[in-house]
C-alpha cells in the first residue's frame, strides 16, 4: 500500500514510541497521524515523537506540528 491509497479495515494499535523504535503495546495494523488522523499502517510508520507519544504520516506534517508547537509556546 503506498501513502495516496485508503487504508480500510483493522485494529488500531497502541504504541510506545522510543527513540529509534516503538513497543507495540495494544495489538492492531495501524497508529493515527495526531495532525491528521490518517491511518498510518505499522510496517510505515516511520515519523513521530518521543516527547509527545504522536505519531505523524510524513516529515512535513511533523515539522508543521513542531512549528504549530513553538507557535503556541508548548516547546
């Protein structure tokens, strides 16, 4: 599946992101983009943050949620 298809169907899964991996910590085929709410399948979830416990479907929506963050004064 790339990023343009509609990921349809599964379990959502809960993750414990660490600093160069995450724990799956709830079974499930996908995590939520926090800006988005895209499903972002496991095996292409590549972006998030450790501070926060988010995940993110791209480099770009991260940077937009971190400068989003320094705008608001939550970093």
């Amino acid at each position: 599946m790339n990023r343009n298809e509609t990921f349809i169907g599964g379990r959502e899964a809960e993750v414990l992101f660490m600093d160069a991996d995450f724990k799956v910590v709830r079974p499930g085929d996908f995590v939520r983009c926090a800006v988005t709410g895209q499903p972002i399948p496991l095996d292409q979830l590549r972006y998030w943050s450790v501070e926060r416990q988010e995940a993110y479907a791209s480099p770009e929506i991260a940077l937009q949620r971190h400068l989003q963050l320094m705008k608001e004064g939550g970093e």
